[in-house]
C-alpha cells in the first residue's frame, strides 16, 4: 500500500459518502445517471469475486463490501424508493450501456492477463469501470446546471482513478516484477473521460460560478 | 506471475 493507492482508495470511498449524503439528504438523485450506478454495481461484483476466496487484508475486505453494499444500496434506492426515484431524470438519461456491457465483455475475452473465468472477469471490470462514467458525463451536459453535491461527486469520482495511475507509477519503479498495464491503459481511458468535466470544474471554483457543462 | 497480484488492489 502507498499514499497513492490509499488517497485514491479514499476519494473514491468520499465520491460514494457524498453521492449517498446527496441522495439521504435531499431524497433526490437528480442529475444522477442510474445507468453509471448500475454499471458500477456490475463492475464491483465482477471484480469481488475473490471475496471470500482470497483474504487479502481487513481493509481490503472491509472496502470490497462497502463498495458493493453501497453500490447496489444506490441502485435499490433509485429504482425503489418513492421519493428517490420520482426526481430521477429518466428521459435525459438515456445512453444505451448494455452496449458498453456487451464491448467490455467482448474485449475482456480478447484481452486478458489469463484466459480463465476470473481473470476474463477481471479484466472484463475494468475495462467496464473506464467507461461507467459515459452515461453520467452525457447526463450532465443534458442537464446543464449541475448541484454542488453531484459536481462533487464526480469530481472524486475522476480524481480517484488519476490518483491510482499515480500508484501504478509508484508500483512500477519500486516493485521489479509490477506488471499492470491493463489496468494502468483503461485507468488512462477513464481519467481522460473526465479531461473535459475536470476543465470546466477548475473553471467553476476559480470564477466561483455555478457548475456549467456546454450541452 | 502479475496475475496473482494484480487483486491486491481494490
């Protein structure tokens, strides 16, 4: 473990307390893409496999969990809960994913470390982590003005995979055998996903404007 | 081998 991995493993655990904080505290999910929620929950899923298997650390057990059980607690709460799921934006969230479900997979059986089940779903989860954000990003350029609370939420969200690159750095120089490159390739893909929404949230907080992304 | 290791990360 190094400051990289645990600052980027504890953004990205702040990016799902502020989605969850926004959600509890204004019962509303609005400007939230239930599809990139799906797509994450399906991404945890297929790369926690290993949960009860492998026993790597406490916190690292600890972590897969509360990432899985938020993740699907997310998904519950959108479709299920009356109040939730009436503020959510159904006709502006519209991206087809079950295609970028499809590719990944497709890709995860080309692609991979080792041909066996495990590491096809491996792979297949982090190719599909690189790409969960795109029905959010599309979200929020159609729906123009964004709350602080779910700018926020995607501005950890990007920043923790830039910080995990930074691992993937740190790793490379100081293990001899560190080999990561899918993960490291599809870490780039993701964090360039946010290049634009990174811009325009700088933009934001120097001119202390609103969140505005051009639709 | 870097499969092995490669799920020590979240």
């Amino acid at each position: 473990m190094n400051v990289f991995r645990l600052t980027g493993d504890m953004t990205h655990l702040a990016s799902i307390l502020v989605l969850l904080l926004k959600i509890y505290a204004t019962k509303s999910c609005s400007g939230i893409s239930l599809k990139t929620q799906e797509l994450y929950a399906l991404v945890f899923l297929a790369r926690y496999l290993n949960l009860f298997t492998d026993f790597i650390s406490v916190y690292n057990t600890v972590m897969k969990l509360v990432f899985i059980g938020s993740s699907l607690a997310i998904v519950w709460c959108m479709r299920m809960h009356k109040m939730v799921k009436r503020s959510y934006d159904q006709e502006l969230d519209t991206f087809r994913h079950y295609f970028l479900i499809a590719g990944c997979f497709l890709l995860a059986l080309l692609v991979n470390e080792k041909f066996m089940f495990p590491e096809v779903l491996w792979a297949f989860s982090i190719y599909l982590e690189a790409v969960s954000t795109i029905p959010q990003l599309v979200l929020l350029q159609r729906s123009g003005n964004v709350d602080n609370l779910t700018g926020q939420y995607v501005f950890l969200l990007g920043a923790y995979r830039a910080l995990y690159i930074l691992n993937w750095i740190y790793r490379y120089f100081t293990e001899p055998h560190f080999s990561r490159w899918i993960a490291c390739v599809a870490g780039l893909v993701q964090t360039a996903l946010y290049a634009d929404f990174f811009y325009y949230y700088f933009l934001s907080w120097k001119n202390n404007a609103k969140l505005q992304l051009p639709s | 081998g870097s499969a092995e290791d490669s799920k020590d990360e979240l």
